[in-house]
C-alpha cells in the first residue's frame, strides 16, 4: 500500500509511472486500445450493483457534506446512468483511431520527403469535479488518443470513480496495456492537484473540468500548460433583421432546454429595431417558460422583468435566468460581447448574410453561430464524439475537445544522404 | 514620452495597445498585411546607412560588455546582412496568407453546418537575444498571421533592433494598419521580461528564443503559454545497416557544415556491429575534419578521441565538439536519445527499413530523420518560409514555426433555426 500521507512522493510515483505507460502507449497497437475500452464497457456493466452501493457511500458524504439538490443530481448513479456510461466507452472504442494518421507529406527540392504524423500527447491530467462519469470519459478518451492520463475526480464522488476506475484498469490488463495508463489519484487530499500541476516533468497538459474554484487555482498554480475552460458565458444576439420565428425557437432553446450546461445562453441582446417586431415577445415567451428575465431600463417597461446591474453583465447563471438588454446597433452587440463575454460560445440571429458575416469576423469566439441554438456547443453534436469539454483558450485545442484534440505531431524526413549546402 | 522607469505600467499600457491592435488586424485585409511588409523592407533599405550607424553603437555596448566573437559577429550588421533582412521580409510578404483559411466544413444531421477557419492567435510576445534581425523576421511573421506583437529583443542589439523596429512601423503607416500592431520593448530593463511573462490578460503566447539562461527564466516564471523551444541536443544514430558513403557525407555535414545552429548534431551513436565498417572512419574524418571527439572507452581506442565525461551526455555544444559512443543495438540507441535529447531533431542511418520504422516510432522527438543530414531542421528546408523558430514542445507549435503556426482556429456554425432536442 503507497503512503497516501506524503502527497509529493506520491503524485511523483504516478508521474514516473504515466511517462513510463506513455512511451509504451505510443506504439501499442490501435486494436489493443480499441479492446481495452470494450472491455472496461463490459467490466463497468457486470459491476454496475457494486458502483450503485459505492455511490450510495458518496451519496451519503455528499448530504453530510451538504450538497445542493443540483450537486447531487450530478452525483447520482442508477443503472441508467451506468447504462450511459458503457455505452459512452463502446462509442469512444468504436471511433477511428486518432493516432498514426499522415496529416500532410511533400517532397522537397533539398530531396527530402517530409511527413507530418499524428501523435499521443504524451501524459494528460485531467482534473474534475462531482460526476463520477467523467471518469470513464475522460479515461477512455485519453486512451483512445494513446495518452496516458492522471485522473483527479472530485471527493464527492470519490467511491464510484474509484470503482469506474477499476474497470477502466480491468480493461487494459484484458488487452495487454500498461495498467499505469490509467491512474487515479487515490485520494481526497487537496495538495494532489497542487502537485499535479506543477509536475512539469511527466505531465503535458492538464485539462481541468469544472467551476470557477477550480479553473481560478488551475491559473494561478499551474506550471503544466492547460487547456483553458472557462465558463460559458453565452451571448445570443437577435439583429435586426432576425427572423421572428427562428429567434423564438432559437432563444427558448438556448436558454431553457438545459439550464445547467456550459452552452446554456446567459444573456439576451436585442437590436433596438427589433425590440418591438421581436424582442417583446421573446422577453414574454422567456417569462411565460419560468425563466426569470433581468433586463436593462428599456426592458423593465415590460410587466415581469427585473431590474438587471452591472454584476448581471458577463454572468454564468447555469439556472433558469436570462440578463437582457437592448443594444443600438450590431457594433454595439459586438462590444458588449467582447467586453462581457468568455469566449465559449455566442450566436446572431438575423435573416442579413452581412450582419451574420461582421458578427463572425468581429468575434473570436471558439463558436460562433447563427440561426441555431448555443446548446449545440456539445462535441457530439459537431460529430467529434464525446469530448472531455470546451477548450475557450486559442493553443492547440479549441471549442469541443475530442481525441482528436488530445494528439500532437511529429515530423518523419527521410533522405537519401542528402546533405544541407 | 514614456515613463521608462515604471515597468509595470508600461508593460501593461503595451498590452493593451496590443490587445486593440490585433482586434482591429484580425480583419485587417490580407492585402494591407503584404504592403506592411513590404513597406517595411523599402524604408529598411532606405535607411541601411543609418542602421549601420546605429549597430555601430551597439557593437560599442558589445566590446565594453566583454561579448565573445561569435557574440559580436552575431551582432554586427552590415549592407549584405541588411539586405538579407530586407529579402527576408518581402519573402514573408509574398507567402500565402495562412489567416482566413477554411480548414475544414462538414454538414450534421442535427442540421447544422460546420466550418473551421484560420484565425490569428491574438498577441504574441517574442523575446529573443543577441541577433537584430530577429526583429524583423519575428516582427514580420506576426503579422503576416493576423498577430499583434511585443517584441523584446536583447540588451545587446538595443540600437538596430530599435530602428529596424522604426521602419516596421513606417510599414505598418504605409499600409494603414495600426501602428501598435507590432511594439518593441523601449527599455533594457530585464524587469520587462519578467512583466512581459505573466501578462495572461493581454498576451496569448510567448515566444522565446535565446540560450539556457533565457529558457530557463521562462519556464519558471511565464504565467502566459509558451512555446517550449529548448536546446537542440541532436543524436546522429549510425545503425548496423548503415550505408558507408551516405553515412560519412550525412555526420561530417550534420556536425560542421554550421557547428552553432540548434540542428547541428552534437552526439553520435553507433552500432557495434557498425564500429570496424563506418564508425571507425566516421570517427577519424570528424577528426580530420578538426572536430573534437569526446568519445567513450571502446572509442578511445583511436588516436586524437578525448574521453568523454558523464556531463558529456545530452550537452549541446554549438561548436566544433562532439560527444560518441557505440551502442549494443537499436534499442539501446532509442534509450540513449530518450534519456539524454531533447526532442528537438534525431536522426537514423540506415538501410534497414525496419530500423528506420522502429527509430520513428519509438522516438518523439519533433523532427525524426532517416539518411538526411540534421542542418535540414529548419523552416525554408522545410517548405514552410521564414521560422521563429524550432518548437520543441507538443502543444500547437512543434517543429518548424512559420506563419502558420502563429495562427489558431475558430468554428463557425450555421443554422436555418435549428433547436437542440
């Protein structure tokens, strides 16, 4: 048994052993990684009674803990919810292999064929919060790519990731894989993720998954580059050329279908010459769905909006709350998104290819979309597969963050003793 | 003028200039950016006289300060290099504008379609040493991408760094584009660098470019992304199945066609089976050739081999110096550069496809090479134009980084009023 006690000596043992699992990794045939999750698919279902009792455990600690009804929505297992998470392996298992592909090749006049290749990244951290079924996302994910990954779940569901993580390991000693592949930290320690993200050595990224606590220590502490996420502070903007009936659709959608999700709208804006063509019956069809509208001085006129301050600007509500405001122009929603705005996500709704086409050239959103609900954002949707979140930073990784995303590259040249003049 | 004394507040005032400037650059047209440049490389010959006389001074600076002759003669201008800048900036000019590109565009059932363009990254900061005309081939790939920079040259060059900035500047008027596209550290006040390196708010990625000191101070205190960009400690791997002939034109050229470049081969391996029918010659042509051989025991065995210390391992010399050592079999090799490289760029020759397969896969290094000689690690080599530089990291940039590499990506997604069900 590892001393749990002396968290440094601990997390550089698991460092050591991810590099070591990686190099092996690299060059483990794609049909290997392919069986491993299959096989984790099957192990999770034949114990999905001990996962339902381990998170009856965590369910526990999370009502001690005083866990809101939300948070323990999050945390909740039933068989269900397992059923989702076998078959979320079988789908990662079942997509084209990332890794090996030749993105580009050329000759050079110098007489050197080049080649671009498709490479694992190497060791990937990934720290996240309540649900215990990014454990197995995240896990599969990772490996798919042909990375090995330290995962960092959240103490609240510490007992059925550690089950989750199991089979995940049952998995790849089924297929003859390095069990350090997949490691989790084994235990509820805060230091580990401190440590975590400073072992620059034998991590190469972390990707951190969850709010606002986490990304601001991710931020400060983090010496291992990361995969920026941060929170979806969702604009849909309704031009004045918007399309009646799309906006409505559009914006119900966007704002009520999932209230919890990083692509959920946070705020209106509404052009000035569509607030009477469009914008009222928007902001009364918002009202009439529940969701608590908290609008500017000219939206206040309508009977049931509140009074919207400063703090509702560029604000994550993840609830059934909207902040709305009237803008004079497409500029002025351009400004207002760029001042308030994370960079995740934000739409236009107008029927004008000109207003769409400065709304896409002006922003520099990971998505920007038009006439479609922001809930979209979602690497499924986008066809990639499941993803393991939203990068909102510019390097490497972008919008939905799928295995593709998790490689790197290499150059392979090859001459025929060719020599530089 | 400035206050030249409060660093803090001039860095910070630099990154938000630059934060407007690349809002405005990233739909600046394509062809504002090529007349920049080229504007840049007509007053940079306009004014050669004057940059001559500028150098003049900081050859001065060198001299007082001490700087080695492969220093000062990194320093020195003259009309020939000047004109080397100035074809180095319409050559960037006349290549392809990597921004705006449709990477890729699919169609979803859910009714979406899907596009993924090429966008500029945003600021970036560029902190380089001793050599001037980093200025301009730094300043100059930038923009070409779409980017705003804040260029922080050495102490050094402080004088023609200063007015080769002047003239990309002029480039930018000329072209309309905002003047604060492309900044340059006013000061050598090394707490510039410091500040420079923890902007998160206002730059998206530094680049540095210099020697271990430099590096170093990077890695520990950049809060903003780097490009990793470390020593080149290129391994030259003579294989059992090596060709004689290619095997002696590839190391005598990897070695000392340019001893102080980050692609010159620094140690060299060979198979024992390899040591009586090329390893033996290669040694004593390297010798001839005035190389100094740092080698191990069985190499010692020939006359004028010093012996190799333990510190000679995974050394970069950037001179005429190089550590060898006969390896049991390819896999030893593969051990060898894992431990001791740097992932910068390694080389197989061989004969023996298998090897080559087993050398590229088994490495990951970002430029692997098979019977080409390692001066061939370079962006022109490699089709792609100018470089800032070799990135030796795995995240975005790696390899070779041209204007392409300075970019990133965003998704633009249209809908007909598509909702999420």
């Amino acid at each position: 048994m590892k001393d749990l006690t002396d968290i440094p000596a601990l997390m550089a043992e698991m460092g050591r052993r991810a590099r070591a699992a990686a190099a092996e990794l690299a060059f483990a045939p794609s049909e290997a990684r392919r069986r491993a999750l299959e096989a984790a698919a099957d192990a999770v279902w034949a114990r999905r009674a001990e996962i339902v009792a381990a998170n009856a455990q965590d369910l526990d600690y999370g009502r001690e803990k005083g866990l809101s009804d939300a948070m323990m929505d999050r945390l909740m297992l039933d068989e269900a919810r397992i059923q989702g998470i076998v078959d979320g392996l079988r789908a990662v298992a079942a997509q084209d292999d990332p890794v090996g592909a030749t993105l580009a090749e050329w000759e050079q006049p110098n007489g050197l064929t080049i080649r671009r290749v498709r490479t694992p990244l190497g060791v990937i951290g990934v720290i996240y919060e309540s649900r215990p079924n990014v454990t197995a996302d995240a896990g599969a994910l990772c490996l798919k790519a042909g990375n090995a990954v330290i995962l960092r779940g959240g103490s609240e569901s510490f007992h059925s990731s550690g089950l989750i993580h199991d089979c995940l390991v049952e998995g790849l000693r089924v297929a003859g894989l390095p069990e350090d592949a997949i490691q989790r930290v084994p235990t509820r320690d805060r230091a580990a993720v401190r440590e975590l993200l400073t072992m620059t050595d034998s991590v190469d990224v972390i990707v951190p998954r969850g709010g606002k606590g986490l990304v601001g220590l991710v931020q400060q502490e983090a010496r291992v580059p990361v995969f920026a996420h941060l929170e979806g502070i969702v604009h849909v903007y309704v031009d004045a050329a918007a399309d009646p009936v799309k906006a409505l659709r559009v914006v119900l959608n966007a704002k009520t279908r999932r209230t919890g999700i990083c692509g959920a709208a946070e705020c209106l804006l509404i052009h000035r010459d569509a607030l009477d063509t469009v914008g009222q019956g928007l902001v009364r069809a918002l009202l009439e769905a529940g969701v608590e509208v908290r609008g500017d001085e000219t939206l206040q006129a309508i009977e049931g909006v509140q009074a919207a301050t400063e703090e509702d600007w560029g604000r994550e509500y993840l609830d059934s709350i909207i902040a709305a405001r009237v803008v004079e122009d497409i500029d002025a929603a351009i400004a207002h998104i760029r001042r308030y705005g994370s960079g995740h996500t934000d739409c236009i709704l107008t029927e004008d290819d000109a207003a769409a086409a400065r709304f896409f050239e002006r922003l520099d959103s990971a998505i920007l979309m038009r006439n479609a609900s922001t809930q979209f954002a979602d690497g499924g949707e986008f066809g990639m597969g499941a993803e393991i979140g939203i990068a909102t930073g510019k390097l490497h990784a972008r919008g939905p963050v799928g295995a593709e995303q998790l490689t790197s590259f290499k150059y392979l040249v090859t001459g025929d003793g060719a020599v530089r003049g």
